[in-house]
C-alpha cells in the first residue's frame, strides 16, 4: 500500500504541480533542468537570461502573465528567489492565489523577505526577524553576504514548492555584494503563464526551432511526465518486492496452519464425534485462514501510516510538494481483499487435510 499510495500520489502531484505557470524560459539547456530550477527550486540554474529577452516574452501578445525569478544564493540551505511583487497575482491552483498568512509583501528595491510556510516554520523565523543570506545554493558559513534582510510577511501553505523558498525583490539577488557587476540586469528565467496552448507551440518553435540561444520549456507537466518515465522501471520493481512480500506471506499461512493440522487431529475429531460435519471443519480452517489475514491488515495499516508519514516528509522536505498519506485510495480496499483472499485460498490445503481426518482412529486414546 505504500509503494503503491507514495509512487501514485507522488507522480499525480510532480506532473500536476506547475506553480500556476505554462512554461520556463530560460538559457539554453535541457528543458528538464530549467523545470527543476525554476519551479521546483532543485538543480543548478543553467545561466542567465538578459533582461531584453524577458521584456520581449512580456511583450508577446501570446503572453498572458510572466514573472522575472534570479537565483543564485541560499539561508541555511532553503534557496532565495528574487521575483517582482507579480508574484502575488499568481494562481498556483485554480482560484487560489499566493497569499500571505502574516505580515505584508516586500517593496522593491527593499531588503525585505516573505517566507514559504514551510521555510519559516523550519527556520523558526517570523516577522521582524532579520538574517544574512549566504552566496550559492549551498549552505557555507564562509560565505555570508554583508546584506542583512528583514521579514515582512509568510506565505499562506500551498502545497507547492513555494513553501520552501525565501522570497526577495529581484534586486536583490541582481545587486548583491558578491554577484558579478556585469550580469546585474539579467535574470535566472522567466516563468510564463500563457493565454492558449496553442500560444505554447508558437513560442517553442521561435525559441527552440528557430533559435540557438535561448530554451522554452513547455509544457511543465509533459516534461515532468517523461522524467517519471524513464524511472518507471524503478516502480515496477516495487511493485515485484511487494507482489512477493504478498505471496511469501501467504505461503506463511499455508504452512503454519498445514503443520499444525497433525497437532490438531484429535480436537478435529473431537468437534466431529460431537457433530461437526466435515465441510464445517473446512470452512472453519479456511476462515482461520483469513481471519490470520484480516488481522495482518490491521496491522498492516499501521505501518502504512509509520512508512508514509515519513515519506511525506522527506518529499515535502526537498521538493516541497506534500502527499496525503491519508487521502482516499482504491489501493485501500483492492489490498485487504486480495491479501484476505490469497490467505483464505491458501488455507484450502490444511482445510481438505482436516476435512479428510478420520474420526475412529484420532478417538482412539493415546498410548
């Protein structure tokens, strides 16, 4: 139940989760990369983006909203992203906007930060609090910038990667002590909200067909999706492990019941001298069975709970997307039934052995 909940919901929330953009665009470099910078805030950014290529998106009448993102520096390891205040008109789902829970948003220009949910919570900081980022995307001591920031607001919990990142004004990042003078206009990349799918196809085939400089990735969910695929094996093999763990298991009932049948001759033929007819002893052993599997499963949810609340976490933890280990899945009806099932056959074989005991000879007394 977990391989299946963990890899379903997992793969279900990395396809889904966009942060209420269409496409990236970014250097030149593998659409993949500028995905997993850019809106899930993992990898490397691939290079910079001058600032007369993000007015010319922005001017694209195909274009509905885009936002300037430059990253490049980090707080005890939950990455800084100077973005514009655009950033609050964005919906990240439909009908849900990035909304603070406290405080206010950063003015531009300003050394000022508003907090993902899940940064603040895990850096204990709250608003008023004051802090100096560290150069890179790694956490080094040795590399504390001079520039000193103070909260103004944290973000309301989206369920999205948001909830891991310190948000700056753009200049920030851009003019910080450190950075090079040369590359102060330019950006990381620009997250693009589009105004038809159609739109989408139009701009790849102008950035990536017909020129050499720049990438659009697009769409976010299908290059996600072919990520997936390609470790797809990986699940399957999960699936085997627990295929397997099903099928030892049952064959662990069949044996302990099997055996035990020779101990249990004379109170078989007890029950049938007082009445017991035989299919009843054969319903009885197949029920034993089951019942030996019905309580497995008891316990078997409270280890699915113990194994995907931890995995939660480390998702959450480094990608900032949240799986509900306790949201509704067909899984939790499907799994009971087929390892009950598996059991109660599996108990078939001690039930025609008891089914079969003669009553005369197990009667008889023990020498």
């Amino acid at each position: 139940m977990a391989v299946w909940v963990v890899k379903e919901q997992s793969n279900d929330a990395f396809t889904k989760q966009n942060a209420g953009f269409d496409a990236v665009l970014g250097a030149r470099s593998a659409k993949l990369q500028l995905v997993l910078n850019a809106i899930f805030h993992l990898e490397a950014s691939p290079g910079n983006l001058p600032w007369a290529d993000f007015q010319e998106i922005a001017a694209n009448p195909a274009v509905k909203l885009v936002l300037p993102i430059a990253v490049g520096d980090n707080y005890y390891g939950y990455r800084l992203v100077g973005t514009s205040t655009n950033l609050f008109a964005v919906e990240h789902t439909p009908g849900r906007k990035y909304r603070l829970a406290q405080g206010e948003p950063f003015m531009p220009g300003y050394m000022e930060a508003v907090l993902g949910s899940f940064a603040a919570q895990q850096l204990k900081l709250k608003i008023g609090d004051k802090f100096h980022p560290y150069h890179g995307l790694n956490f080094d001591e040795k590399q504390k910038h001079e520039e000193q920031y103070v909260v103004t607001g944290i973000l309301e919990p989206s369920n999205t990667p948001a909830d891991r990142v310190i948000w700056i004004p753009l200049e920030g990042i851009q003019n910080m002590k450190g950075h090079d003078p040369a590359a102060a206009n330019d950006i990381s990349a620009a997250l693009v909200k589009l105004k038809s799918s159609a739109a989408g196809r139009g701009l790849e085939l102008m950035y990536n067909k017909q020129g050499n400089r720049l990438t659009f990735a697009w769409p976010i969910a299908q290059i996600v999706s072919d990520l997936l695929g390609k470790i797809a094996w990986f699940d399957r093999i999960l699936a085997l492990v627990a295929w397997l763990v099903a099928v030892v298991a049952t064959g662990s009932v069949l044996a302990s019941i099997y055996n035990s049948m020779n101990e249990r001759r004379r109170d078989i033929a007890i029950l049938r001298a007082l009445g017991a007819r035989a299919h009843t002893i054969f319903c009885a052993v197949v029920l034993e069975c089951a019942a030996i599997a019905a309580l497995g499963m008891v316990a078997a949810f409270a280890m699915y709970l113990a194994i995907t609340t931890v995995a939660a976490g480390v998702i959450r933890a480094e990608t900032g997307v949240v799986i509900e280990p306790l949201a509704w899945q067909p899984v939790f009806a499907v799994v009971p039934v087929t390892i009950i099932g598996l059991s109660a056959l599996a108990g078939i074989i001690p039930a025609a052995k008891a089914y079969r005991t003669n009553v005369a000879e197990n009667l008889l007394p023990v020498s």
